[in-house]
C-alpha cells in the first residue's frame, strides 16, 4: 500500500513538472515573440514619426517657416543629436575658361538618432531619413536635393544642437528653429564642368543607395575607409544655386 502511494505520489511529481515546464517554455517563447512584435511595431511607429519629422523640418528649410515642432513617443527607446557628419558640394572648371573660380563648400552638420531597445535606429541626417539595423541600413526618405539639367538647387542643411544630448521617457519635443540661409553659390551660365556631392558619415553606404537612385546623378563611389560617398553630377545645368541652412535644434522633454 504505501509502495503505491509512493508510486502515486512520484507520477504526479513528474507529471506536474512536466506541465510547469511546458507552461515555462510557451511562456518565455510567447514572451519573447511578443517583445519581437512590439519593437517591430515601435520601429515602425518612429519610422512614420521620422517622416513627420522630415517633412515639418521641410517647412523651415524649403517654406520659409520661421520655426516647427515635432513630438515623439519614446516608450522603451531613446533619441539623440549623433556625431556630426560632413556634406560637401564642389564645382570644377577644367577648361580654365569660365570666369567664376572653382569653389568648395563644406559644412558639418549633426544627424538626430531614435534608438529602440533592440537597436533599431532611425536616423534623420541633412533632410534623408534612414532605418538601420547594426551596419545596415534602408533608404526611408532621399535628401531634399534638385537636380536637373536645367537648374540645380543644392541645400546644404546645418543642424546645430546639443552634442550628445539623449532624452528618454515618455515622450519628447524637437523645437527646429531657422537661424539663417546664405547663398553661396549662383551661376546662371552653366561654367562649371563637373559637379561633385560627398557626404562622409558613418551612413555612406545607404546615402550611396540614395543618391545613385537619383536622375541627375552620373555616378557615385564608395570609400569604406573614409566612411564617405563621392557623387559626380551629370552636366552641369544652366543654373546651379548652392545655399546653406542653418536650423538650430533642441529637445525638450
């Protein structure tokens, strides 16, 4: 008698442990799926967040809008102003006959990254707006560039703000205001031969992908040791108009 009571009494031990750990294993696996699914869905939401931001950060520099602000749920991530990257326009006269100089302009400007707890970040870096995965990356809005044969408008796009500067939390303000445009250069005679655009940052290889896309560019290359992607424009158009925006950039929480 106490034999089959000991006997009862290991089945249902061993019976019992057997659900706890089925139960365990749907559990943590039905748990991790469903952190999945909510970090894909938050990449998402802050990919669409990105593209409002993109497009009322357009209002300042393309509408002449003196200043906008974007809100964004930052629930389980974190955004912040990243290192700054360097955009740089250069026009060449190889004939020596034109009587504009051949020019470089170069300026610095500070990408604002949205990171989700599994490392999806959103970038939006001089006007393009990019979805990265650890090195790589997709192409989610190109560089507010115009590139035609008959007029080509380049804006350089400088953003200040806090170097480093993180917030996290619930939600965050970004305050864009417009401090000043310059126009640095103006032809209207289509002097100049070559045209070149270079952008050196740690996203090259998705600023290749976008501008190599683009009419109006004749080709561009990689240089993985730079970090940095060199882009010659087609024939130099009729007019050519090269300015600079500088827009001041603050977080608020």
């Amino acid at each position: 008698m106490s034999e089959r009571a000991v006997s009862e009494v290991v089945g249902f031990a061993l019976v019992f442990s057997m659900i706890v750990a089925m139960v365990a294993i749907v559990t943590l696996g039905g748990m991790g799926q469903l952190q999945s699914a909510r970090d894909f869905e938050q990449a998402n939401n802050a990919e669409r967040a990105f593209e409002v931001l993109a497009d009322n950060l357009a209002d300042v520099h393309q509408r002449g809008a003196p200043s906008r602000a974007t809100e964004i749920d930052l629930e389980h991530a974190q955004l912040f102003v990243g290192d700054p990257v360097t955009i740089n326009v250069s026009g060449e006269d190889t004939s020596g006959a034109a009587p504009h100089p051949d020019f470089v302009e170069e300026y610095e400007t500070v990408p604002l990254v949205y990171r989700t707890a599994d490392g999806t970040r959103l970038v939006y870096e001089a006007g393009s707006v990019f979805r990265m995965q650890d090195d790589a990356g997709a192409v989610v809005q190109s560089a507010p560039l115009v590139l035609g044969t008959d007029r080509t408008s380049i804006p350089l796009l400088v953003y200040r703000g806090p170097s480093g500067r993180s917030v996290g939390g619930t939600t965050v303000l970004i305050r864009a205001r417009h401090n000043q445009t310059v126009l640095r250069q103006a032809n209207t005679t289509g002097d100049w031969d070559v045209l070149r655009y270079n952008v050196t940052s740690p996203r090259y290889r998705q600023w290749h992908d976008s501008l190599t896309d683009r009419s109006g560019v004749d080709s561009c290359e990689l240089h993985p040791g730079e970090e940095r992607v060199s882009c010659t424009l087609d024939a130099p158009p009729t007019r050519l108009y090269v300015t600079t925006v500088e827009i001041q950039l603050r977080l608020e929480k």
